[in-house]
C-alpha cells in the first residue's frame, strides 16, 4: 500500500482518455506560472499553452483572478487528501494530528510552486493565501472538524474554534517556514490541540 506522504502534488492529469476543459486549463495555467510566475502570466499565455481560444477561457473563468483562485484551490484539496489519508492510517487522535501536520509542513516545502513564488512574486501570491483566503480556510477548517470529532471524543464547544485555529496556524507556517524541524512544530501542535479538545494531556 502506498503511503499518504507520497500524494502526489503535481499537476498531471489522470490517467484517462479525455481530459476535461477545466482541469485543461488549470494544468496549462500551472505550467505557465511555473515557467514565468505568477504576475506575468497572463489569460492568452493559458489559452496558448492549452491549445484553447482566450473566450473559451474565459467561459469557465471570468478573470485570471478566478482562475488563479480556482487553481489555489485545487492545490489545497490535493493538500486535503493527504490530511484525510493521515487520519485514515492512524489509530488516535493526538498521532493523526501529528501525521497530518507534518503532511502539510513537509508538503508546503516541496510543492514545486510555493517556494519559488513566495521568493519572487510574493506580492502577487500572498493576497489568495492572506486577504482573499476565507475560501481556503473556510473548506479546510470544515474538513479538519469532522476529521478531529471523527478521532475521539472531543469539546463540541471548541471544536470549530480548534479547526479554524489549527487551520490559519498551519497556513502561517507554509508562507513563513519554520526555523524548526518539521516534526518538531507537528508534534507541539498535536499535543496542544488534542490537550485542547480532550482535556487529557497528550502522549508525546
């Protein structure tokens, strides 16, 4: 069986046939920002580099805002399904917290795009991980929720505030990486969350 660490978080396309135009133009447009970044990739260069019509773009994206969006958040959900694969292959709460932080950690290193941006075209990235984020935090935080009440017994009155706290910390650490080691800030988070959420003082 494969590990949930090995996801894959580049951009090909699966393994069928037909591709449909959406995911075309979302591929074509990472491999477009990944040739030239992000503020100077522009709605024609996507359209060339999918082989499409700059109003067929524009059918399924209205704005390079909403496309670049659309494209923020397809790499999230990738991010998700490795935090969902974390909880899958681990027993308790404290241990999925701790795999599923250190998913993320590892994975905000080595996404072939993050970095590069954030070190030459920060001012263009930041705002879709920042200002205009409420659509990323807002899915993931529901997603780490049910993750977490799916765990163990946990205080339905913090649980939402855990998530969204979780979720925003996680998020500071992937535009700001830590001096630390990865396993070390998962492990302080998993501690502090499930001491959190269960009352009980966490094993590591």
């Amino acid at each position: 069986m494969v590990s949930y660490r090995h996801i894959s978080m580049a951009t090909a396309a699966p393994a069928v046939t037909r591709v449909d135009t959406a995911t075309r133009i979302l591929d074509a447009a990472f491999e477009r920002i990944t040739e030239v970044g992000l503020s100077r990739t522009t709605v024609e260069d996507v359209a060339r580099a999918a082989r499409l019509t700059r109003q067929t773009i524009y059918r399924y994206f209205p704005s390079k805002d909403r496309l670049v969006m659309a494209l923020v958040l397809r790499e999230e959900e990738r991010l998700l399904d490795g935090v969902r694969a974390a909880f899958v292959v681990t027993g308790s709460l404290e241990d999925a917290l701790y795999e599923a932080s250190l998913f993320c950690l590892t994975w905000a290193r080595e996404h072939p795009l993050l970095d590069r941006l954030l070190e030459t075209d920060a001012q263009t990235l930041l705002p879709y991980l920042t200002v205009r984020s409420a659509p990323l935090i807002d899915r993931a935080r529901d997603v780490l929720g049910h993750l977490m009440a799916s765990k163990a017994w946990v205080r339905a009155g913090i649980l939402e505030g855990a998530a969204d706290a979780g979720v925003r910390v996680l998020l500071s650490y992937a535009v700001t990486r830590p001096q630390r080691a990865p396993a070390d800030v998962a492990r302080d988070l998993s501690r502090i969350f499930t001491a959190a959420l269960t009352g009980k003082e966490a094993r590591r």
